[in-house]
C-alpha cells in the first residue's frame, strides 16, 4: 500500500491527492490509506531523505525539504515576475480573508480597480472563480486555492493570523481637530 500511495503521490506532483482519491484509487480502506500515510510520513522524517510528506489544504503532496531549499533555489531558474507584488499580496489578502469574494468588492475596499491584479492572480492559479453572486448581473465570486496554501505553507485559511480591528478616532480628538482647525479659520480672516 505505502509503495503504491507514494507512486501516485510522485505521479500527481503538486497537485498532490485528497485522502478520498488515494482510496478510490488503491481500491483500498480509509484507515489503511491513512496508516500507510503515517508510515511514509515517518519514513520521509529521517535525514537522509530529501523529500517529505505534507498535508497541504486538504491534500498530500510530496515536497522537498526546507533545509535543502538553497540547493533547489540554484538549480531552478526564478524570474522576477514569479515574486508577488504588493498589490497582489492585498488583492490576496482581500480574498483570503473575505472569501467568496466579487472584484467589485475588492475594489471597494481597495479604492481601485484590480481587474489586472485578479487577471494575474488567476494566471498563478492563487485564486479562482468559485461561482456567482446573487445580485445583478451575477458577478464573479473569488476565493483561493490549494495553491495559494503551498505558496503560504498553510493548511488552510483559518491559519491565516487574525487581523487586528482597525481603532476608531476618538470623538473627542475628531472635536480637537475641528476646534483647532476652526480656530486657524478665525485667525486668518482676523488678519
């Protein structure tokens, strides 16, 4: 069994394999997909292996070690273009946390347009469409995917870390403000 679930999980690559595709496909029982599982986890812990088996998302995926990542780094060729720029990271962000999620909302709490942003995230395969809103014209609703799970080592997006409340100005600085701000007025028409 664990030689047949360590195959296909090296056929299917990082897309990798739910628990209930690695018992369709081994024609085998829920526990014992799930104990050849745990051996191969333990048989990937020692460190002469260079891979291991993770769960990512709600999948198993054989990945390379975090200790050999500058070797992997020199061998693969990164373009600039793979790395996330700040307004991708806010549109993911955005989704990751208000999931499913329409661009025109994404753009309300932007203040622009991310038309482009969601183009390219979608080309990455970090988000996709996970169906249509209720309202007019049935907009596109966003959320992410397994993948934007590996690129962020999460299991899922409860993991994301809680977002702190924005603080609210207090009133009584909000009066400060108009009563200085009054008081600049008087003076200048004064003089």
């Amino acid at each position: 069994m664990k030689a047949m679930i360590e195959g296909l999980l090296f056929v299917k690559g990082s897309d990798g394999l739910s628990l209930e595709e690695l018992v369709t496909l081994t024609n085998g029982e829920a526990n014992e997909v799930k104990k050849a599982l745990k051996e191969l986890y333990d048989d990937y812990q020692s460190e002469e292996r260079g891979i291991q088996l993770e769960l990512l998302g709600n999948r198993y995926k054989l990945t390379t070690k975090e200790e050999h990542r500058h070797l992997y780094e020199q061998l693969t060729f990164e373009e600039e273009t793979s790395t996330l720029s700040n307004s991708a990271l806010e549109v993911l962000a955005i989704i990751a946390y208000n999931e499913p999620i329409t661009r025109l909302d994404i753009d309300e709490i932007r203040g622009v347009n991310s038309s482009y942003v969601i183009r390219k995230l979608l080309l990455k395969n970090l988000i996709e469409e996970v169906g249509r809103a209720d309202m007019a014209g049935r907009p596109k609703l966003y959320g992410v995917t397994n993948d934007f799970l590996d690129y962020f080592g999460l299991n899922s997006t409860s993991e994301l870390p809680e977002l702190n409340p924005v603080e609210e100005v207090d009133n009584n600085e909000k009066d400060l403000f108009a009563s200085k701000y009054s008081e600049e007025e008087k003076e200048e028409s004064i003089s």
